[in-house]
C-alpha cells in the first residue's frame, strides 16, 4: 500500500477507538468559545441572519370520521326493469335500487328517475338533484374505495349477491355485471 493510505487507515482507527471510550466516559460536548457563541443565535446561512429552531407543538387531534356517501357506479336494464347499482364506500357493498325507490340515510331520498348514464334523487326540502355515473349521492366525483383495490380481476365480491332496497336480491347474471362494472371503474381511475 502507498504511505499516505496507510497513514489514513491508522488514523481513521484511532479515531473510531477514541469514539466509543470518550462516549462512555460520559464527556460532556466542548463549550464553544466565547467569540463563536453569537453562531447559537445568528446564522450566516439565513436571509436575515437569524437561526430558526423548532418548536415541538402539541399533535394535532384526527379529524372525526366523516360519513361517506354512496357512489352510483352503474344501472342494469332488463326490458322495461332499470335498477341502479349503489356501492357503499365503507364495505364495498353494493345496492340495487329502482326508480321510485327510497335510498336511506343522511345521504339518501327518493329515486325520481333513472336512466343508463345518470339519476335524479329528490330529498326532502331540497331539488332534485341529478348524479352521474362515477359520482356520490351527493354529486361529487367519488374515489375508488379501498375493498374494490383489494380484489383482483377474478375476485368474488365477498358481500355475496347484491340486494335491492326494496327487492328481491339480484340474480348470478347481474352480479357478473355489477363485477364487470367495478372492474371497469378500477382500470378508468388508475
């Protein structure tokens, strides 16, 4: 090896074995000299040559849970029979609803009218409003919730067969299309 490296190595090795021995000798850092104390105070990095330091602040409280309303994510039509498809953003699960049906709630009301790209929901006090397809019962573009992220291409959804509000559970047929619907509303909002 050349001089100077090996010069190098040893005094790297000294210095790494004085660490250990000075940090359990319990050594308190060296003061800094009188002339460099004004460095605590003023920084010459700074603008305006003040040091900022940072204040720990109390954490701040989480938010309480918001409820969160039901997103339209689809119609199935047979013959003259539209039921719009309703998916909870809390557990996935998925509701068929007819026209003239009632969506319970803080975010429900009166399904007015129905057709393949939106629906109009009527509450109490209120106009109607129309929802789009992709939207919550609110009218604001929802998120993909985590349950449809959760399930691959080939998953089941685990809910089971979808129910209607006020009908009979949705048949094997449907529930591929809900399936096929969620699938298509997960690859459009990646």
């Amino acid at each position: 090896m050349h001089r100077k490296k090996l010069t190098y190595y040893l005094r790297l090795a000294c210095v790494l074995a004085a660490l250990p021995a000075a940090a359990s000798a319990g050594a308190a850092p060296p003061e800094l000299p009188p002339a460099y104390k004004i460095l605590r105070h003023k920084s010459i990095f700074s603008r305006d040559r003040i040091t900022y330091t940072r204040r720990s602040r109390p954490p701040r409280p989480a938010p309480p849970p918001r409820p969160m309303a039901p997103v339209f994510i689809g119609v199935l039509r047979d013959g003259p029979n539209v039921r719009a498809l309703l998916e909870s953003p809390q557990d996935g699960s998925i509701t068929a609803v007819h026209a003239h049906s009632v969506v319970p709630g803080p975010f429900g009301g009166l399904i007015s009218r129905i057709t393949l790209r939106n629906l109009e929901i009527m509450r109490r006090g209120k106009p109607p409003q129309t929802v789009i397809l992709g939207e919550n019962l609110l009218g604001a573009s929802a998120a993909v919730p985590a349950s449809a992220s959760a399930s691959g291409p080939g998953a089941v959804p685990a809910t089971g067969p979808a129910t209607g509000a006020s009908g009979p559970p949705v048949s094997p047929a449907q529930s591929r299309i809900i399936e096929m619907l969620r699938r298509q509303r997960q690859q459009e909002n990646k």
